[in-house]
C-alpha cells in the first residue's frame, strides 16, 4: 500500500525543493533520499522522472495503450511528440521511444505500443507490465506540429504512425479546428486498425473529420483500400493540393508521401517522420579497422560498413541505444581519436571530444570511443 497516493505525486515537486538544496551541497546522497522516498509511493524521486502505469487498453490486436500519471519532475509536452522510456530487464537497461497520443489537462499522458516480434521491449510491455507498476520517462522530442492555419489537413499514417498523428488529431478537434481533416492509416490487416472505435466516434461527432483505412495485405472484401499508398487513393478528397499534410510510418512509406507531393508541386506544408532509418550508405570496399573503448580498455575488430552501434553489439556488447536511426540521442558518446562517416548524410567527423551517435556513425578507419 502507498503511503503517499498518486494524485498527489504532481504536487510533491515543490516540497521536495530543500532536499534538493541539501544534495546539491553535498549534505545529502540523492540515492539516499531516493531510497525514503520511494518508501512513500514507488514513484516518487527527487529529480528522475518516473510514472505510474494508471490503465492499459488494447486498441489493436497488437497495440497497447498506456495510460500513465508522472511525478512532479516531468516537465510537460505536447501531443504528437515522442518520450524516451526505460526499463530493466535481466540486469540490462533498455529505452525505446514511443508517441504520446494524448497529454492530458489533469497530467496523465498516453502511449500506444505495438508489438515487436522478437523485440526485447515491447513483448515485456504488452504481456508483462501490470497496473500499478512503475516507468521510468526520459526526453521529450519531436517537431510535429498541427497546421492552426491550413484550410484542410491530411494525415497519411501507417503502422504504428498512427499514434503522433492521433495525438495531434485530438487535440486540434477539441480545441475547434473546423477546417477539413482526412486521416488514411494503411495496415496490413483488419485487427490492425489502432483506435478504430474511437476514430470512428470522432468522425461522427465532428462533422469535419473523416477517417479511411487502407489494407496492404491480402485482398479483403471488406477494405475500403487496397495496398499501399498511391495517388488514386487520394481520390474523392477535396482540395488535396491544398491541404497541409502530416505524414508517418516506416521510411519507406514516408519517402513515397514525400514523392506524391513533390509531384503536386503544393505550396502547403509538409510535416514528416519516420520511425524506421532510411537506407544507410556504407563504404564502396569494405576495410578492415579497430575500434578502441576507451573506458572499457577493450580493443575490436571492425569494419567500415556498418554501424559502430551494430559492430559493439556483434562483439556482445550492449551500448544504450533507443531509436537507432539518430534521432533519440540515446547512443551518443564522444569520439577520442579517429574519423567516422554519418551513414545518412555521408558527412565525416573528425573532432576529438565530438558527440556522434552509434546507430548512424561508422568508422573510417581506426577509431577509439568513449565507452
């Protein structure tokens, strides 16, 4: 039982204020403080953010969504951004980054997982974590933003892309966004289709939304569309061209909505983001180099052509990682000594003490690192 109950835990951030004055001259062990503070609700810490898990909803045959009620360290966000969170498993510290679909007045925050075969995160989230237990929340990111001012938006999702678009979409309706909106989500399946319920609730209280699905597995009778995204499925959709447009899924599925409206040539905005990385260049002739760790006096062999993220791990090693396509910063570290290439963008970092990411950097030649 709690002692301190979890409506309260929003509060407890000013209280906790001379603790802090104490630690931050040496008077106190944070850990110390942590370790009575957790005695009073396992949320509860002096400068870590954690969460209680309030409610889980399935809201697809392999989606879950989280409600969750933060401490008083978090610092707030906006729906259609993405929060990095970690958990321990088998010792091991694991973060991965998921949407907010819905950030509350009265705090609470909501994610959607959808489950990832062979995944070590999202298995344990969806089967294993109970009501009541409790998250650690990381960074706030993202740069989606809903278009105030556009005469109509279209919202192009797929898979699990449907979570920042539908944060964003709740927000902007209740708020009184009247101009037209169309949400198309392409899925492989029928079971797949996340928030139909609601989606369809929304669209018969707003007179402005309308919500379509498009299948882009096997053939079925009932789909409204069939396979994946192509202009015709456009069709029947009012001044597209003049529509802002938000768009999210795999890259793939990005880099195809990037190419319909460049075709267009509209002048309205466009706002994507990709959860899957883009295609990494690699070097033209593999070569052969060693990657030195600096703190672990560890010497590798490794190679120009793949990630230094990706090499660590062939070598059993498990570097803090989350998004793995540069976006989450969870893998920087500081480059000691020696020359690796952006594998999105080909540019060459040099610089002793940088910052480079471990999922997007690959060594020239050889390397030492931080780590």
């Amino acid at each position: 039982m709690n002692l301190l109950p979890t409506a309260l835990l929003p509060a407890c951030a000013l209280l906790l204020r001379p603790l802090r004055y104490l630690v931050a001259r040496g008077w106190l062990r944070e850990s110390d403080v942590d370790a009575w503070l957790r005695l009073l609700h396992p949320a509860l810490r002096l400068n870590r953010v954690l969460a209680r898990v309030c409610a889980r909803e399935w809201v697809a045959e392999d989606m879950l969504a989280l409600t969750l009620q933060p401490n008083g360290n978090w610092r707030g966000a906006q729906p259609g951004q993405h929060v990095q969170l970690y958990i321990e498993r088998d010792g091991v510290r694991l973060s991965r980054s998921y949407s907010l679909t819905r950030v509350g007045a009265d705090g609470r925050l909501q994610i959607a997982i959808k489950r990832q075969a062979g995944g070590r995160v999202s298995p344990y989230l969806l089967e294993c974590l109970a009501v009541g237990e409790v998250l650690e929340l990381g960074t706030v990111q993202g740069e989606l933003h809903w278009p105030q001012q556009a005469p109509g938006v279209l919202l192009l999702a797929a898979g699990s892309g449907i979570t920042p678009l539908l944060g964003l979409l709740r927000s902007a309706l209740a708020q009184g966004f009247a101009a037209p909106v169309t949400l198309l989500h392409y899925v492989r399946e029928q079971g797949q289709r996340a928030f139909a319920d609601e989606l369809q609730a929304l669209q018969a209280q707003y007179s402005n939304f309308q919500v379509r699905w498009a299948l882009t597995g096997a053939e079925t009778p009932s789909a409204e569309l069939q396979g994946r995204f192509t202009a015709e499925h456009l069709q029947g959709i009012g001044d597209v061209a003049q529509r802002a447009v938000l768009s999210c899924g795999p890259a793939s599925f990005v880099a195809a909505v990037q190419h319909w409206w460049q075709g267009t040539g509209s002048q309205a905005e466009l706002q994507v983001e990709a959860f899957t990385p883009p295609p990494l260049s690699v070097g033209s002739e593999r070569r052969e180099v060693q990657l030195s760790l600096a703190r672990s006096r560890q010497v590798l062999s490794a190679h120009n052509q793949a990630s230094l993220l990706e090499q660590a791990e062939a070598h059993g090693l498990r570097p803090a990682h989350g998004c793995r396509q540069g976006i989450c910063a969870s893998c920087t570290c500081t480059l000691v000594s020696g020359v690796v290439r952006d594998m999105r963008s080909g540019a060459r970092l040099a610089e002793p003490g940088q910052a480079i990411r471990l999922c997007i950097s690959a060594p020239e030649g050889d390397v030492e690192i931080e780590l």
